[in-house]
C-alpha cells in the first residue's frame, strides 16, 4: 500500500505540498460552483478475500448516487470520514448482493481508521513546512471525531451497557440501532419480501400494505410459558405462572447465548404513551426479528428522537427479545423463524426487566403491549397511584353535543375493538375512539380520573371483522398495514371469515394451502391479525394524543355468556363495582390457548396481563376509590352474547 496523492504520484512537476495549497486555493476561483468530491473503492474485499462489488458496468449505481447528490437529494448518513449511503440510497435492484456484503461495502471501521491516522501522519510529515495548515487540522479534527465516535448513538451509560451485554451474549452478525423513519420502514419491509416472510399486497387494493404467515405453531399468546418471576411466590399469586428470578435469569441467560447468530440484532428505542405527556414510559427492545421492528414501528412512538430523550437519569425498561433461532455459517433462514419447544416470555417487576424467547408472534414479541403496557405498567401503577388496564377509551356525543369517555374492558377477541370503533345505530349519537386495546389511568388535578392510550396502532382480530361490523376498522387497514395469518385472495388481496357476505371460490389460506369453501378448513386463522395506525381511523378522537389524557366518567366490562349474565347491569357503588369487575367470566377464545368454549374467570379482563397478585390488584382498585372521592367513574357489566334456547344471539350487537 502506498499514498498516490490525487492519482498524481508520478506525475506532478513540482512540490506536492504546493500542489495540495494549490487545490486549496482554487476554491476561490469558484466560490459556491465547487463540484462536490467523492472517494470510492471498487475493491473491498469479504473475510474469503473475494470482491464485495461486482464493478465494471455496475459501477454506474455509484455514479447514480454521486448524481443523486449533486442534485441534492440522495440519501447519505454521516461518519467521522465523511457522507456514506445509507443502506437503501444505492440502487441495486438485480444485483446478487447480500446485505451483509452491502454492509461491508459501505461499513466505516472506526478502528481501523484510528490504525489509518498515523500513517496519514507519516505520509503528511515528509512535506514538513509546505504542508497546508489546512490539511493538518483536517487530520486532527478527524482524529478527534475518530475517537469520540461510537458505534451506539448514544452516550446514556445504562443503555450502552444493556446493548453491550445483549452483543456479547446473543452474538449476532450485525447490529443495527433503529431511526424510526418511514425509510427504514420501508428497507425493512422490503428486506421481508425479498426473504420470503412478506408478501406485498395488490398495490391498487391495498396501497403499501404486507401479507405474512407465521409458523403454525406459532399463533398467539402463551400463557402457559409467560411467567412472573418475583423473589416471593405470593407476590405473583394464584393466576400467574411464577418462576424465581435467580434461576430464571440462569436460564435464560443460557438459552440466549448465541442466539442471534447469523442474524441482525435490531435496537428499537421506543415510546408508550403520546410524547410531550407526562405519563409516557420509554423502553428499548433488542430483538432479532424484522417482524417485531416493522410492527412496534406502527404499534408505538421509536425511533431517534426516543432515543434522544433518554437522558441518562431518566427511566426505560430493558425489553430482551429472541425468536431463538441462530443461524450457522450457510444456513438456509426459514420464513418465519422461531423455537417452539422452547418458549418463554418473562417478567422481572422487581428489576423492571422483561425478557422473551422463542416466540415472534404478537403480545409474546413485540414487548412494548402486553408485557410493558400491562404487566410491568399494572406493577408500576400500583406503586406510584394509577392504573394499566386492558381497556378501550372512547367517546360518545350525544345529540347535544354533551362528550362521555368511558373505559371498557373484555377478554381479547370479545368485540373491543369493534366497540371502540362503533358507528351508532341511533340517530344523532356519534361515537370517537382514543384507543382499542389498552389504557392507562391518572387523577388529574381536578381530582377527575384521566385516561391515554399508550398505543400508537391497532393490533386487532380480523376474523369476524367488516364493513357492517366494524367500518372504521376496515377503513383504517385498507392502506399502510400489515396482516398475518389471514387467507390471501387469488388476486393478491386479503380475506378472513366473516369478512364479507360471500365467500370467495377459492384462496390460499393461512398456512400456504389451497381453499375452497367445502375443503372443511378455516381460510383465516382465528387469531389472525391486522396491525394499522391509529391515526387512520376514520373516527379517532381529536384528543387521542391529548398529552393530559380525557377524563372517563364510566368503567364497563363484560365478557361472553351465553346464559346468567344480563345485557347490562349497573354497580351500585364503587366496591360493588370492584366485586363485579373481580368475577368477570367469559367463554374462552382463539386469542390464547386452550379449548374455545369454556368458561373460565377472567377479572378486569386482566387474568393474562396482570403483573402482580390478582388479590392485591384487587386491593388496589378498591384502595383508588380515595384518590377520586365523588369524581369516582360508574361502572356497569354488559354482555352482547346471551342466546336462544337454539343457541342464537339475542342481541343484535355492532352499531
């Protein structure tokens, strides 16, 4: 290796270091008509010795870049040494490039720079006073951006040494820390299609939206192997799965070795609750599933500015995520990776901490919903006075323009998005929603209780969803979404049962196969999911993001009975509110395991994502009513699914 200085080592016909003033002073001559200057290498090389880029004509998408940029709006992302594409700013459709070769070609070594300074040094040294000052303090500023840059883009200790410790022990090939930008969203995305886990949807039909299958075995919620790990067994009590923190941290810290081998380790800073509120809670997730990142990116606030927000005494919870499946060198990847035999979601309140293994689907992965919002917020809210609930938040206006929030809570896939979303049959009546699926409680400073809604998406049960049973919902999913497990349409759109009034002659359903109507198979798997923004909704509420929340003047719950459960019934007071709360009972459904049909106790709607012991949950609303005094909401107990003595429903439900 030798220094060729501007390619004119043998030929310039006088002191080099005069050449290098001379370049330096041409700038005069052209003021802000410089031509930009660009450094490329043709010749990198893989750990084989092999060359990365492929060259000769292909080297005309490097020259499409440097065009790009002259014009201004190429992509390019800062480094100590200079502008570097960004991953999707190279145009290298039809190219048989990995994107780890692609990640080679444009990787910046800061320690391989730090080798490179002093040599540069060396080389400069020979010029000695003709030497433009100008290139020597170029040398030292890059020097001191070399050894102030990190490879983490942040400076917070606690996270540094989060992800550091994930690095060492998971092992993975890369590391990419996430931006939150729609660019990202859409690399990422398209990195699916071209791996096989993504499908791109009929583009006219449903403009930017994806089609994916996951394993078969891999289908919802585990609550058999979600667990809460408290020094006290008690402290979990009777409806948890309780595991000693000390073991199962040995556990797991065993079965997360190497396990992101082969694969990119993604880290997502992320945000529940709307930003500028003052009850928002950070997080960051480490996860090596695309999957996760693509959803959390439309489930929650993440990204850069999540990250900037972090400051160094401000708290996050730590979210570990793996599907569990490491690659070996030449290892053909599956669609949809995960380990089913060996599936874990744990939950550490005393840390905080959370930790998932095994599982890509849903609630088990993306950490942020279920195991953040509720079982560790429920944890939290008990120690600091407010509440994490599995509820939707809605508005409804009356025919005199009078606004009611109220919150409603029911088991997973019993109609709470559908009511979060109702368009009402009664005249004049309009409904608005703030939120399907979860809300988080506070007493304001009017001694009113306030609600937001930590979510950012749906992530709701298409099965039985449509235009006449949710309308908004189907409105909201017809761009921008992804869908899983659902049965995909010969014409390249999406289909569940109940979708539509008639059923479609033929599809492929949710494990890949070819359906018709009399096959005696579903086409859409029962928990089949959609997940779309909320701020598609054709009726979120304008306050949806309210930083303060909305206040609630009412609590309902509910469930499925088919028998003894009237349609609606009113608490006489707060505690008999609490005592109705406590004993909701509903038919099982797909949402989780077990057998569809049988009724089981489900209080609050909280018996899969309570993160402490139910009694003292208990305890904790009955406690609330203090902090509200007269301002304390009603609560009524409803049931939408008595039927017949012919087993049909009485209720005509929806609108």
């Amino acid at each position: 290796v030798r220094r060729d200085p501007f390619a004119m080592l043998p030929f310039c016909g006088y002191n080099m270091g005069d050449y290098f003033a001379h370049w330096i002073k041409f700038r005069n001559r052209l003021g802000y008509l410089s031509p930009k200057i660009f450094y490329v290498n043709w010749f990198r090389r893989d750990a084989d010795g092999k060359f990365l880029w492929p060259g000769f004509g292909e080297n005309s998408r490097v020259l499409k870049w440097i065009c790009e940029r002259v014009d201004g709006h190429g992509k390019a992302r800062p480094t100590p040494i200079g502008l570097v594409p960004t991953l999707d700013a190279l145009d290298v459709a039809g190219l048989d490039l990995s994107l780890d070769a692609l990640e080679t070609l444009l990787k910046v070594d800061i320690h391989e720079w730090k080798r490179e300074v002093p040599l540069i040094k060396e080389h400069f040294a020979q010029f000695g006073d003709r030497l433009p000052p100008l290139l020597a303090r170029n040398l030292e500023q890059l020097e001191k951006r070399l050894l102030s840059a990190s490879e983490h883009p942040t400076h917070n200790k606690r996270i540094i040494a989060f992800v550091d410790k994930a690095i060492k022990d998971c092992t993975p090939a890369r590391v990419h820390w996430c931006d939150g930008t729609a660019e990202e969203y859409q690399r990422i995305c398209d990195e699916m299609v071209a791996a096989g886990t993504f499908m791109k949807l009929n583009q006219e039909k449903r403009p930017n939206s994806y089609y994916c299958r996951s394993d078969p075995r891999d289908v919802a919620r585990v609550e058999s192997c979600t667990f809460i790990c408290t020094s006290e067994k008690d402290d979990a009590g009777p409806t948890n799965n309780w595991a000693d923190p000390k073991e199962m941290k040995t556990k797991l810290e065993g079965m997360f070795k190497g396990c992101m081998a082969g694969r990119t380790m993604y880290v997502i800073p992320f945000c529940m609750g709307p930003l500028g509120s003052p009850f928002p809670q950070l997080g960051i997730q480490v996860t090596d599933s695309p999957y996760v990142v693509v959803n959390m990116y439309i489930m929650a606030r993440m990204g850069t500015s999540i990250l900037n927000a972090l400051a160094d005494d401000k708290f996050f919870l730590p979210c570990l995520h793996s599907v569990g499946a490491p690659l070996q060198p030449g290892q053909k990847d599956v669609a949809w990776p995960c380990n089913p035999d060996n599936r874990y979601i744990c939950h550490f309140p005393e840390d905080p901490a959370v930790m998932s293994y095994g599982s890509g689907y849903g609630g088990n992965a993306l950490l942020g919903k279920k195991c953040y919002a509720l079982r560790i917020a429920s944890t939290m809210g008990r120690k600091e006075g407010w509440l994490a609930e599995h509820c939707l938040i809605l508005g409804l206006v009356s025919p005199e323009g009078k606004k009611y929030y109220v919150c409603a809570g029911f088991p997973s896939a019993c109609g709470k998005t559908n009511l979060a979303m109702l368009v009402p049959t009664l005249p004049g009546w309009t409904v608005r929603c703030v939120g399907d699926d979860i809300a988080w409680l506070h007493v304001g400073d009017d001694g009113r209780l306030y609600a937001i809604n930590p979510e950012a998406g749906f992530f709701g049960v298409a099965p039985g969803t449509s235009y006449h049973s949710n309308w908004s919902a189907m409105v909201c999913i017809a761009k921008n979404s992804i869908f899983t497990n659902v049965a995909l349409t010969d014409d390249g759109d999406v289909w569940w049962e109940g979708m539509t009034k008639d059923t479609p002659a033929h599809l492929t359903d949710w494990t890949g196969q070819s359906w018709t109507p009399d096959c005696g198979r579903k086409a859409a798997h029962p928990n089949s999911r959609y997940t779309t923004p909320a701020s598609q909704c054709p009726v979120i509420d304008p306050d949806w993001e309210n930083p303060n929340g909305v206040p609630i003047c009412a609590f309902i719950f509910g469930g499925r009975r088919a028998t003894t459960v009237p349609l609606v019934t009113e608490a006489f007071i707060w505690d008999h509110g609490v005592f109705m709360g406590s004993i909701i009972s509903s038919e099982q459904t797909a949402a989780a395991e077990g057998k569809v049909g049988d009724v089981r106790r489900d209080p609050f709607a909280m018996l899969p994502f309570c993160g402490y012991n139910m009694g003292d949950y208990f305890g904790h609303w009955v406690d609330f009513r203090k902090y509200l005094g007269y301002n304390s909401p009603k609560i009524f107990y409803v049931n939408w699914f008595r039927r017949d003595e012919s087993g049909r429903f009485l209720w005509p439900g929806f609108g």
